[in-house]
C-alpha cells in the first residue's frame, strides 16, 4: 500500500510538473484575412497588397477575429515592423492594452494577457494613438498562444485560392428543399422576408434557386437595390466572352426597365437585373418556371417578382439555355455576402410558404430543407452561419462572428400549416 502511495504521488508530481512546463502553443492570425475597419465606418482602406495592415488615421479602428472551442487564457502579441515610432490601443471588450512600437523594428510586439471566459469568437480591437512617422507601422500577424493542449482557434489561416478575400465576405449558407420524387417540377414559389436591420449592403437574399440558375434579391449600396436572375451557360468557363455562339444563353424576353447583360468569375451566363426598392419587413414573391423542349434540347427559364407594396407580376426575364432538356432540378435557397468590407455585419433571411408545381398542374407545399455551407464555413475558416425553422419560416443567417450550434447537413421541417399556393401571372 505504501508502495502504491508513493507511485500514485510521484505520478501526479509527473504530470503537475509537465503541465506546468508544457510549451505554449501559438497561432499566427493573418490580419489581411481576420480584420475589418469597423469605426468609424465600414471599408477596406489599409489592407495591403503585400498582406499586410497599414493605417494612419486615429480614428480607425480594425478589429481582428478569431473563434475559440473553449475559455481559455492567452498570451497576444503583434507581428510588426516599423520604421518610425508609433503607439497603439489595443481592446478586447473591457480589456485594454497601450503597445509601443519602436522606430525601426521587426521583432514580434508583446501585447499583453487575456482571459476569454467562453467558447465563441474574441473579437481584438486595433487604434492607433500617436505615430512619429507616416502610418502606426506594418502590421501582418496578431499571435495568440496558450498552454492548453486542448484548444482548438478558427480563423482564415491562409490566402490559398484566395481565401482571404472569401474569408473576408463570410460564409454562404444554403436550404436545399425536399421536393416530391419521380415528378417533373414547372414552378418554384417562394415569398421572402428580410427582417428590419438585417438588410446589410452586400447580401444576396437568393429565392428560387435551380440546378442552372438563381433569383433572388440584393443590397448593392446604401442607395441601391436589385432584383436578380441570372442562368449559367453549359459552357464551362469563368469568361463570358469565350462562350461559343451555339452554347450562349439566348434572351427571349425581359420585363419594363430590366437590364440584360453577361456575367463572369463563377461560370458565366445570362444576367437580368431590375433596380428596385424593395424593403425589409415586407413580403416579396419569387416565382420560377422551367419548361424543357425535347424537339430543340433547349430549355426555357422564366422569372416574375411581386412585393406587398405591388402585387401585380413583374417580368424579369425569359431565357433559353441551349444543350439543356430539364425540369426544374436541384431547387434551393441560399444567403450570401458579396462584398468584403461588410463581413463582420450579420445579416438574416427568412423563406416562407415555399411550394413547387409539377407539370400536372398540381401544387405541393415545401415544408422540409437540409442546411449546407461553402468551402469557408465548411473547411472551418469561419463558423458564423446558421439556419433552421422560425414558425412558418426557415430562416438562415451569416455573417457577424455569432455563435452558432447548426452544422452543415442539419435538417429542418415546418409543422405549421403552410400557406396558399400563388396566382399565375395572366396568360399562364
């Protein structure tokens, strides 16, 4: 039994001893990738070409983020050079830390030490005080270690394929619907809601969502927004002017003001646009009808928008895709973020009385969706997206360094009794 105690005791002074020596680990946070000017107002003033922050006004403030699995206690620094003296304010919630920056230096800056008490994203404030020299340095890295084994950090960890640009506008999130099986689907219906606050510049809303094409509505500015469609031509390529004439997505009609156009850089295809004022808090219709022609191998993609400030239908347009004999396949919904700047802003959707009719003339309520995520929430660069059921809605939600607890393939149904199917345009 002595034998046992002493074994037992020397053990535990083992590991007490190992703990206590155990070397930290760190993360090297790439600002280019990780930060966003949030005061005093949104912009990408300062990031470098080479990578790099570099900023001269003190009144900017960039805040740098990155997700923990658990509370952990960290050690952060700065990866800088300087040619000139400078000082900074660096903040975490109510924590704060003044760093100097030495004239001509390019050693790592100690920071200071930081108790994060929960799981979820550490958002560090960046604001320069006073700078001797034409900017508060170039500053490339935040570095964040920890004794803990255990911890796991999230971030954009590298510009491989362009990640800090993708990083920087956030996770897209999907609903891919359940549909009934063995039937030839003709329209997609769904009515969109944004709510009050979430309409943040940069969002595409996407509605009605097909195997060739999408629909929905953006933010492009403060000033702006859009109604859009557009259908990818069968020709693979990121260049719309490469498409040979025989495989060009042909313009068959466009509703009053739409503008008609090409696209590029995520394939390319036929574009349609309409400037539209649509409002958050209000309900707007999307409706899609996909008719193939066998005799010809083409297929006929049109699109109609109404709001609950017109009812009346709206042409956007009528497309035909060549090489293309299909119903509507593949209907889904999804929520994105394309502009870089905006990415830490959050932004919420909601898709309801979402219904298909097949080309028997019969309507069916959508009432089941599974959740998916892109290559920058899936390859875990950001984990800031959700989606689910709200009432009679599914909703999804991006952007803003929230926690979340929805993964990628979560499924959602909708108990409550779904509304009524639409109206046709006249003439259908």
């Amino acid at each position: 039994m002595h034998r046992l105690t002493t074994l037992t005791a020397l053990i535990l002074l083992s590991l007490s001893f190992s703990s206590a020596s155990a070397p930290a680990t760190d993360w090297q946070i790439p600002l280019a990738g990780n930060s966003f000017r949030t005061a005093p107002e949104i912009g990408g003033r300062g990031l470098r070409r080479n990578a790099a922050l570099e900023w001269n006004d003190t009144q900017d403030v960039w805040s740098v983020y990155f997700h923990l699995n658990q509370p952990a206690a960290l050690t952060l620094s700065l990866d800088a050079s300087t040619q000139a003296a400078a000082e900074l304010l660096v903040r975490s919630g109510k924590t704060s830390f003044s760093v100097a920056l030495p004239a001509a230096s390019t050693a790592a800056l100690p920071i200071g030490n930081l108790q994060v008490r929960q799981p979820g994203y550490v958002r560090i404030d960046l604001q320069g005080v006073s700078r001797s020299g034409d900017s508060f340095g170039t500053l490339k890295n935040l570095i964040v270690q920890s004794a803990d084994a255990n911890l796991q950090l999230d971030f954009v960890r590298d510009n491989q394929g362009n990640m800090f640009y993708w990083g920087r506008r956030g996770p897209s999130v999907h609903l891919g619907y359940t549909v009934p099986r063995n039937t030839d689907i003709e329209y997609a219906y769904t009515e969109v809601t944004v709510p009050e606050g979430q309409d943040t510049i940069g969002s595409y809303f996407m509605a009605n969502g097909f195997s060739e094409g999408y629909f929905g509505m953006q933010v492009n500015s403060a000033t702006e927004r859009r109604i859009l469609f557009s259908v990818w031509s069968p020709f693979q390529t990121d260049d719309p002017k490469s498409i040979p004439p025989e495989q060009r997505i042909i313009t068959l009609a466009s509703g009053k003001d739409v503008r008609i156009g090409e696209f590029g850089n995520e394939g390319s295809g036929g574009q349609s646009y309409l400037v539209y004022p649509w409002k958050a808090g209000t309900i707007c219709r999307f409706l899609t009808r996909v008719q193939p022609d066998a005799a010809t191998k083409t297929t006929v993609y049109t699109c109609w928008f109404s709001d609950t400030t017109d009812a009346s239908w709206k042409l956007i347009a009528s497309f035909r895709r060549p090489q293309t004999t299909t119903s509507l396949k593949g209907f889904h919904s999804f929520l994105e973020n394309f502009d870089p700047t905006t990415g830490h802003i959050t932004r919420r959707v909601n898709y309801g009385n979402v219904h298909v009719r097949d080309t028997a003339g019969n309507w069916h309520s959508v009432n089941k969706a599974r959740l998916t995520v892109d290559a920058t929430g899936d390859q875990r660069h950001r984990l800031d997206f959700t989606g689910g059921v709200d009432g009679p809605h599914f909703y999804l939600q991006n952007c803003g360094f929230f926690s979340s607890s929805a993964k990628a393939g979560d499924r959602f149904e909708i108990v409550v009794t779904p509304g009524q199917p639409p109206t046709l345009p006249a003439g259908l």
